[in-house]
C-alpha cells in the first residue's frame, strides 16, 4: 500500500514539473542580442531634426552646411545625439509641401528651413514644432513671423538682408559712368521682389536710372537676360535663389555682350558675377546652427528675435572682370576679403 502511495506520489510530482516548465518555456520570448536592444535605446534617445531646402546652390548648401557643422560643435553630432532628415525640394513647390507634411508625420522635434517658400510651406503645416529658418530677407513681410523682436510663433531664425545700396554703390565705385541698371529677378519669390524694391530705391539715391526682368523659372532666364542686356549697362541681381542656380547661364550671356553683374551674395560671383557686398552664408548657417542649440536646451523659440548678420565682406571675380573688358581698382581689389582669379579663390 506504501509502494503504490509512493509511486502515485513520484508520479504526480514528475508531471508537475514536466507542466510548470512546458508553462515557462511557452511563457518565454526570444532574446534578442545585447547590442542591438543597445542600438535600439539609444536610437530611441536620439533627437530628431528635419532640414528643409529649397533647392542647390552655393548660398544655400552653405548655410545647411553651417547649421549642421554648428550643432556638431555643441555636442549634436548627426548619428549619434541628433538624426538628421536632409530633403532637397529642387526648387519645386509641391515637393516643398510633401516634404513639410513628412517631417510633421514623423514628428521631428525641430525644423530647419532653408530659403522663404521652405520656411512658408513648413509653417503651414505645423504651429507646434519649433521650426528655425535661415537665407531669408524679411520674415514680417514674408508673413513668417509677427515682428522680428518678437515672433510669437513657433518660428524664428536668421535674415539674409544684405545691404543692397552699397552693392550698388560698388558698382558705380568700378564703373563711375555707369548710368542705367538691369534689375533682374524672380517675381514668385517674396525674397527677391522685397530686394528687387530696395534696389529700385538705392538706383534713385544713386541717380542711376533701371529696367526691371523678371522670371517665374529657371526656363525664363536666358530669354530676360538676353532680351535686356542690349538697353542696360550693367545688371543687378539679388539673392534670388531661381538666379543663383543658374549663374553660369547668365554669365555665358552677359560675358558675351560685356555686360558687369553686380551680385546679392559670393557664391553668385563665384558663378560668374563681378562683384557684391555680401555676406558670408556658412557663417550665417552657423548663427542658425547656435540657435538650434538653444531651443533644443528648452528656450521657447516663439520667443527668441529674429537674427542678423553682423558683418558683410567684399567679393569680387578677376576672371569675370578680363573676360568683358573690366578694370577693378586697386583698392577695391586691396580690400576685398574674396578674389577670384584663375580659377582660384583666396580668401
């Protein structure tokens, strides 16, 4: 009677433990390796910031480039602390809208808009993510902010304002005779038409007389350019982004009738231009960059000014100036801080 007690109760403690692990093992998920659920945290832990450029040139690429390099010297390395979206609109409006509703979906926690319509399509899609732009002439006017002292949206950022009467004033400084002036620009692009108006003005003070060319595109300009170049002695053209990507095409005419441009930023006389007054569009990417650093440490952005570049240099390119007969004084040439010559440019 013992023995079979025994055995009933051997029985039934074997078949216990068989259940209580077949339990375990089915209650148990797979593990997964140590460094990838490492990868996966710290990927968790990353701060994400969505760039939005209008299109590729030279002032453009290096105010993204200057916002980038200025995060990383904060500590806000792409890859590591921060994960960086680049999206390029080419220029295209209904690209820029795609892109703005992409970086909204995936919930950036910060916005860079690079050039006016970006900063307006992005602006449209959110009031909730800070959002810093950059390579813009007048936030107010281009309806982004309610004053540059106080925005009182979740947009702020850095102006390219460039002085455009001492742009002018270097021109009439190279070319004392000069007595009329193309003003060529893109009249789809708040930016340029508030430069354009500002050029108009400065022509006056100057007592130089003007003709305005305007494009809705890139496929406009060799036929404004070419249909004005015969009644203009010079031309001046802003920091218009549908003209500073497309400089050679413009410099390929103008070269040809000998006609100066005076430019709204470097990266244009690089393209071909004479010479500007300009500004320094890394540095003032950097200037973005450091205000990214502050929002991103808690400083509401709704609340922080509008910046401004707070110094201007001289560019001028020798190259240009032999090909349409040109002779830049000497002490222009002494004091610009960028000469382009043989291809070559020192700064």
């Amino acid at each position: 009677m013992k023995k079979g007690i025994f055995r009933t109760i051997c029985s039934f403690t074997v078949a216990t433990a068989m259940i209580l692990t077949a339990t375990a093992c089915s209650n148990s998920q797979p593990t997964e390796p140590q460094d990838e659920q490492q990868q996966q945290s710290t990927e968790g832990e990353q701060i994400k910031i969505g760039i939005l450029q209008l299109m590729e040139h030279d002032a453009l690429d290096n105010a993204r480039n200057g916002f980038i390099d200025a995060l990383a010297e904060s500590g806000y390395v792409d890859g590591e602390k921060i994960v960086i979206d680049v999206q390029n609109a080419q220029g295209d409006q209904s690209n820029l809208k795609t892109m703005s509703q992409k970086f909204v979906n995936d919930k950036e926690d910060l916005i860079l808009a690079i050039a006016t319509p970006a900063a307006q399509s992005v602006a449209a899609e959110t009031q909730e993510i800070p959002i810093l732009a950059t390579a813009i002439t007048d936030y107010p006017e281009a309806g982004l902010v309610a004053s540059n002292e106080e925005p009182n949206v979740n947009l702020s950022g850095t102006s390219d304002k460039t002085p455009v009467k001492e742009q002018l004033a270097l021109l009439k400084q190279i070319l004392p005779d000069i007595k009329k002036v193309g003003i060529m620009y893109n009249s789809s692009e708040a930016n340029s038409e508030i430069q354009a108006r500002s050029a108009i003005e400065a022509c006056e003070e100057l007592g130089l007389t003007y003709q305005e060319g305007t494009v809705t595109n890139v496929n406009d300009i060799q036929q404004v350019v070419q249909s004005i170049v015969g009644d203009v002695d010079a031309l001046y053209i802003p920091t218009d982004n549908t003209f500073a990507s497309a400089m050679p095409l413009v410099a390929s005419i103008t070269d040809v009738e000998k006609i100066p441009v005076i430019c709204g930023e470097n990266g244009m006389v690089k393209g071909g231009g004479l010479a500007t007054v300009g500004i320094d569009y890394y540095k003032l990417g950097q200037q973005t960059g450091k205000m990214a650093v502050r929002v991103l440490e808690g400083e509401d952005v709704s609340k922080m000014p509008v910046e401004f570049p707070d110094s201007t240099e001289v560019c001028i390119n020798l190259d240009t100036a032999e090909k349409i007969g040109v002779t830049i004084p000497q002490e222009i040439v002494d004091s610009a801080a960028i000469v382009i010559k043989d291809g070559d440019v020192t700064e």
